[in-house]
C-alpha cells in the first residue's frame, strides 16, 4: 500500500495542485502536509515512509508546484488558496530537505512579498514560515537577508502594537537567528536595531516571553560585537543602555538569558 502512496498517491497530489479547479488546489495544499510531515514522535520506520514520501513530491516537483499556485493566486477572490499554501510553507519548513527546496524554488522572496497583506491571518503565517525558515539552515538567513529580509522585520519592530505580540515573537526570534550571522548582525547595529528593541522594552504591556526574546537577540548581536572588538554597548542612548542594564540584572529568572 505504501508503494502506491509513494508513486502513484505523490503524482496524484501534484496534479491536484496543478488542476483548473481552486477548491481542489486548496484541498490538495491541505493535504500534501499530512502526506510529507509527521511532527509527531515516531519510530524509524515511520519516518523513513515519511522520507520516501517528501523525496516523490520533491523529485516530481510538487514543491515547485505548490509555489506556483502561491505566485497566481491573488487576495481577492483567491485567498483560500494563498491561506492553505502559506499554512502549508509553514508547517513544511519544519523538514530540512524539504526547507531547502523552498528556498531553492524562490519561497523565501514569496514570503517577504507577503508580509505587507491586510489579511491578518495571511500576514501571521508569513512570519511565522519566515521564523521556520531560519531555524533550519544558516544558508537561509542569508537568503533572507539578501532578499531585503532584514528591513522588513526591522519595520515589523518599529510599527509594532499591543495586538500583535505573537507576531512580534515571531519577528524576534528570527532577529535572534539572523544576529548569530557576523554580517547580519553588524548590519543590525548600523541601522539602529539595538535602539529599537531595547525601546520595545520600555512598553508597559510587554510581556516575559517577548521581553525574554528581545534578550536572546542582544546576546547574539553582543557575542558578534565583542568578536569584533567592538562592544554593542557604545551603540545605544545611556537611556536605553540603563534599561537593559535592569533586565540583564533583573531577579525574575524569566528575564534574563
């Protein structure tokens, strides 16, 4: 049975992504998740079925596919569609293979061209695809980074709102990925990243988890910085200097990193 799911069930799917009807599309973008991935704990054999399975889709072009449903569709009367693709891109870069194949197929350029939707939802899973991204492979923080990556989630910083904290987190953990790159890091300092982020924390409505994400971006810049012999420290306002000063040293174990 396993057999037909690896042949015949892969080509099957691709070709739904490829079909002229768009609830069948959605469906197949639905589907092709549970067909690859499994996030769950299992044995040896059932990840190499799972394996087996990513490698048909690749091999067939299903990724290709899948992102070219994306690159047509619209907000408008096509927002399923774009919906399911980027839900998918999400949970699909948790695989490294198949990770590597977004990026390779343009994915992450796809993603930043999303960010600007006003579909809450849409937005949402973009940063979080994003996020995903960065935490498989260092190439692709320089992807994103070359992409103009960087200034989009330093914008996401400076208009940030107190209903958009989950996003933010989203946003700041990818910082903390990107920061761990010296070039990337350094060009975070240079456009006023540090400010930025240690004014976040002045936010009376912030809560542990961001304020404990905005840490962990800082130990990276600071780990790059003294690399270099030049401690981030002389970048920022003696305001802003004094205030991480306090969450550096604050009790609350939550706090720090």
């Amino acid at each position: 049975m396993e057999d037909f799911w690896v042949n015949q069930g892969a080509t099957l799917l691709i070709n739904w992504l490829e079909s002229s009807q768009e609830d069948v599309r959605e469906m197949a973008a639905k589907v092709i998740v549970k067909f690859v991935i499994n996030i769950g704990d299992i044995g040896d054999d059932e990840k190499t079925k799972y394996e087996k399975r990513a490698n048909a889709v690749i091999h067939g072009g299903g990724i290709r596919s899948l992102l070219n449903l994306a690159k047509s569709s619209n907000e408008g009367d096509q927002i399923g569609v774009r919906l399911e693709v980027a839900k998918t891109i999400t949970i699909l870069c948790l695989d490294n293979t198949i990770s590597n194949v977004i990026v390779e197929e343009g994915g992450i350029q796809l993603l930043l061209n999303w960010v600007n939707s006003t579909n809450k939802t849409l937005f949402e899973e973009t940063i979080k695809a994003l996020k995903n991204l960065s935490l498989r492979d260092a190439h692709n923080k320089i992807i994103i980074f070359e992409c103009g990556g960087l200034e989009v989630l330093m914008n996401l910083v400076y208009r940030w709102t107190s209903s958009s904290k989950k996003v933010l987190k989203h946003v700041l953990v990818t910082l903390e990925n990107m920061a761990s790159d010296d070039k990337i890091s350094m060009e975070i300092i240079k456009n006023g990243g540090l400010n930025a982020l240690v004014t976040l924390t002045q936010e009376e409505c912030m809560s542990m988890g961001v304020l404990n994400q905005i840490i962990r971006v800082f130990a990276n810049l600071a780990g790059i910085g003294y690399t270099n012999n030049n401690n981030i420290t002389f970048e920022l306002e003696p305001s802003l200097l004094q205030r991480l000063e306090q969450l550096i040293r604050s009790p609350l174990h939550d706090f720090r990193y």
